[in-house]
C-alpha cells in the first residue's frame, strides 16, 4: 500500500489530468506511464532529503519507492519516518535489490563506497543514479567502466550544478559563439567557514571516504567546465594544503558536544539544533559511533582546504582553478576568455560582496549585463535539484539542448580529474595525463 502524502500542485495536476483522460476516453491519449520502482542507498541528509523526501513529495504520480538501506540501520529506520514511506527498510543491499526489485537503484552513500553499490546493483541487473563522484580513484573509476560494458546497464551521475538557471544560461551563450571559441577559463570557489567548515566535521575530512574535496566537492566544478567547454580534460597538474583545519590549532577536542573549548572557539557548532541532524546523526551514533559534529582540528584530517588545479583540454582550451574553504565569504567566480570576448558568471554571498550577475563583454564593444535568465526554481540548490529531477523522472525538456544530461562518460571525467589533481599534488604538482589513469 502506498502511503498517505500531502498532495501538492504538481502532483494534483498530474494525477487530476490522467483521471480527466480516463473519463472522458480520449482516443488515441497516450497511457500515463508506469511509476519507476528505486531503491535507495544511502540515508543521510542528501539520501533522505532529495532523493528520498523531496521524490515522494513531487514525484509520487511518476516514481515508487521501494527499498532503503544504509550501513546504519537506525539511520535508514529514522530516514523511513522523516520521508513519509512506507518501503521496507534493508540490513543488506543484495537482500534488497533482490527483494524490492527496483528498476533502478540510487546510491547516495559515502563516496568511496558508490562504487562498490553501482557495481553490484548493475551485476545484479539494475541502472544506477548515483550521487556525484561517481568514484574516488582511478581503479574504482575502472571498474565502474567495466561493469557497464560487462552488464549492459545505465549509469547516471546526478550533476545537479549544471541545472542552475545560471549555468544553463553560460552554456548557452557558449553554444551560441557569443565569445568565440574558449580559449582560457578561471574558475574560483570561495566555501565560507560555515560551509567550508563542515567538510571539516563530517566524514568527508578523511580522503579514504571522499577522495579530498579535489573529489567530493569540485567534481562538480570539473563537470561543468568539461560540460561548458564541450571538450574532454587531457592532462592535470595541482598545488594543494592544509592549511586552516586539522593540525593547525593549538587547541582539539573530540566533537563540539563534549569539547572543553567550544565556548572559544570560532568554529563550535551545535549539531542538536537542527531536528532532522539530531534524527539522522545524533540518535544513530551507538549504532556506527559516527559523529556528525566532529572537531575540524582534529589531527588525522588528511584532506586539503586550499586547492589549485591548472586543466589542459582536447580543445587546447586551458582551465584554472582554485578552491578555498575557510573564507568570511562564499559563492563562486567563472570566467571565459575567448576568441571574440569575455563572459564572466559571479554568484557571491556575505563579506559585504553579495553579488550575482552573467556579463558578456565583447573584444571590441561595450559589457552587456545578461538578463533573460531562465525562471527560478524552488528547491534545493536554488532549484537545481528540482530541475535534474523534472529530467530524470519527467524526461522535462525532452529535447535535451543543452545537455544538461550526466552519464557514464561525463560522472567519469569529472571524478578523474579530481583524482589527477590529487596525484598531481602528491607527485610534487607534476603532470598527470588522464589517459594514464584509465581505459575508456
């Protein structure tokens, strides 16, 4: 049975159309689809939340959820109540894929581990969404590629970026000449220490879960440059550090809620302020002793918080990059340097620059300040989340012009040159061809 959810507009529109056509006995009208059966893996804030919540509350008439699992089963026990479902809850991902026969799966698990769960849900006859890296490592990366030429399967790659109405609008006017041809690109991420921080506390601090932010984080980057510049990354170099987190506090404690210096210290945060982080963290850590407010001093981090990458393409357009995550601002600054101008993109927040605005410069010729953007979106990530899901699970646009699309090749080449990065810096910044790292 179903479960009961509030029923909103898209929903009513949906479901009051397909019973209009019913009565009325239109010939020739289209049957409604048939509801996508997924199982979900990976039950923490993004698992629960978009792929879980925000799926049942909008995309009921178009998907069923049929399985959840998660490594913490009070977490996935927990998840189940906050989604509204009534899907049974799994203790082991073979038992479910089996049980629930999904048509699709979604993995939204630690990043190291969306490889081991794509693998064997496509061995085990089912697609895939996963949630961006697709991989943290070149074998990893391998497998992946192998298990779908093995398998005959799908791999999607949820790059949700590329849905933000001003990502879209980029892409648009690259497509259409409006610099030329792309010579150079400058891309800075400015993370806060607020949201930079938090990379600090969670389980992505420690490079074995995420692959460094070089992974976690800017495979989202990397997927729009690579998407932006219609082209494919050939060799990585990197510089990169830690700086500001870990080892560099004369002061550590365990986590927030315990540490004797949390009236002090400027990064203190209170985990239990938040319901939902107290129902998916806080009340599930007896279970894996996972702490959602750990110290961002603690000693064993081994990820970088400063990063710069320089990206040579087929195209022999060139990319820099640049990421900080300990910044009194946050947001982000693209630049295009091409053949017949400039387009910069600038999306800033605090510090006194709040700022956003698209700008097409030509060569020869006055700055225009770009205004036709496409029409905002509720939703997460400023309504990117509920555009890649109208095009999942609606096929909305169904044309596709733009791309906008992630599959196996593009969630590859995103995660690869976050992984050449890493070697890069690891090797003392020398160059690392991608084709090195994998057969594609």
């Amino acid at each position: 049975m179903r479960p009961n959810h509030p029923v909103d507009r898209r929903t009513f529109l949906a479901t009051t159309g397909a019973l209009v056509a019913a009565t009325v006995g239109t010939v020739g009208a289209a049957a409604q689809p048939a509801r996508r059966r997924l199982a979900l893996a990976g039950t923490g804030a993004r698992g629960s939340g978009t792929w879980g919540e925000d799926l049942v509350r909008h995309y009921d008439d178009r998907i069923e959820l049929v399985g959840l699992f998660d490594r913490n089963g009070l977490r996935a026990r927990a998840a189940q109540r906050l989604i509204g479902t009534t899907a049974p809850v799994f203790a082991d991902f073979d038992t479910m894929v089996r049980q629930a026969r999904p048509d699709a799966v979604i993995v939204a698990t630690v990043d190291a581990t969306h490889a081991r769960y794509i693998i064997r849900a496509l061995e085990l006859g089912v697609d895939v969404l996963t949630e961006k890296p697709m991989c943290t490592d070149e074998t990893q990366c391998q497998a992946i590629l192998d298990a779908v030429a093995r398998t005959g399967r799908t791999v999607t790659v949820t790059h949700n970026a590329r849905h933000s109405r001003e990502a879209k609008k980029v892409k648009a006017l690259l497509q259409e000449g409006a610099i030329g041809d792309v010579l150079a690109v400058d891309f800075h991420e400015y993370l806060d220490t607020s949201h930079g921080a938090d990379y600090f506390r969670r389980w992505h601090r420690f490079r074995e879960n995420s692959g460094t932010l070089l992974c976690h984080k800017a495979s989202h980057h990397f997927d729009l440059a690579n998407w932006w510049l219609d082209s494919e990354p050939v060799e990585v170099s990197a510089s990169g550090d830690l700086r500001v987190y870990g080892r560099n506090s004369a002061f550590r404690g365990t986590n927030c809620r315990t540490c004797p210096h949390r009236a002090t210290c400027p990064f203190a945060w209170d985990v239990t302020a938040s319901p939902r982080n107290v129902s998916l963290y806080v009340e599930c850590e007896s279970e894996d002793g996972y702490l959602r407010d750990g110290c961002v001093f603690d000693e064993r981090i081994d990820i970088y918080d400063t990063m710069s990458v320089t990206v040579r393409y087929a195209n022999r357009a060139m990319l820099t990059y640049t990421a900080a995550a300990h910044l009194p601002f946050e947001g982000q600054s693209v630049s295009f340097n091409g053949t017949r101008g400039r387009l910069d993109y600038v999306d800033m927040t605090g510090g006194g620059l709040a700022r956003q605005e698209v700008r097409l410069t030509p060569r020869f010729g006055t700055s225009e300040l770009i205004t036709d953007l496409p029409p905002e979106r509720e939703g997460g990530h400023g309504g990117a989340d509920a555009s890649l899901q109208d095009l999942l699970f609606r096929n909305e646009p169904a044309s596709d012009p733009l791309h906008l699309r992630a599959g196996l090749r593009a969630g590859a080449l995103s995660s690869l040159v976050g992984i050449a990065a890493r070697h890069s810096i690891e090797r003392g910044s020398q160059p690392v061809a991608i084709a090195g790292l994998v057969r594609m």
